[in-house]
C-alpha cells in the first residue's frame, strides 16, 4: 500500500500530498489551530460558541462604556450594536484563534461588508481585539 491521507486513511496517488480531499485538510487544519489554543471552546457546538463569543464581547463592550444591544434573531446582519456619545455601530463578533506561526486565524464571511458591519470584534482565548480599534 502507498501513501495515504492522515485524516481519514483513503490511499493517495503519487506526490507530496497529504490529504484526500479539501474536507480532511480542513479538518487536520482545525486540529492543529485546536491544539495550540485555549480548551474554553474544545467540544461545544459552533453555536454555543458563538454565543460564548457574543457575551464576552457584550461584557467588554460594557465594561467600556458602550451601551450593548444583542441581535434576537440568528439571521440578523450584525451580533451586536453598541451606542456610546449618540453614535451607533453595527459589530461582528468571530471567534479566532492563534495559528500555529502565533498569528491570529480570523476569517470575514463572503456577505460581510461595509454595508452591514461597522465593527469586527475578534475573540481569542484569552482577550477581544476590534478592528477598526474602538475608542
């Protein structure tokens, strides 16, 4: 038998690859971020992730000083809006993680843009960064 991939075993062809298919790169992928960041999020559902992050970029936020108001509906275009000195902003909140060079991993969905979102908010293991900064 020859090579075969690392994820779920099914023998490759010949070259340099290591993976069958997108979805087991993906998964290797997600494994190896996994491995090198914090167990807060280890084993719950993108959901209950999700909602992790929101409420701690709602806590932060307040801590602040932004009156934070949280999207009811899943489908809604922002997570979050804050008000502060009159002026409201629509923001995102990903979950992110350190890659293995330490970078942050963050990724923006295909229908994010400036017509929907005015704030990012990246959470990471261990603190919330915003781009572009907050005030």
């Amino acid at each position: 038998m020859g090579k075969v991939c690392v994820i779920c075993g099914k023998e490759l062809g010949k070259g340099k690859q290591k993976y069958c298919s997108y979805e087991c790169e993906r998964s290797a992928t997600k494994a190896r971020f996994q491995a090198y960041n914090s167990t807060l999020f280890r084993g719950k559902t993108t959901a209950t992730t999700g909602a992790i992050s929101e409420l701690r970029v709602a806590i932060d936020l307040l801590a602040k000083g932004y009156d934070v108001f949280r999207a009811l509906s899943p489908s809604c275009p922002c997570d979050l809006a804050i008000l502060r000195d009159s002026k409201l902003l629509r923001v995102e909140v990903r979950t992110s993680f350190i890659s293995i060079s330490g970078k942050p991993y963050r990724t923006k969905k295909k229908g994010d843009d400036a017509n929907n979102i005015d704030v990012y908010a990246w959470v990471l293991p261990d603190k919330v960064t915003y781009e572009p900064e907050l005030e």
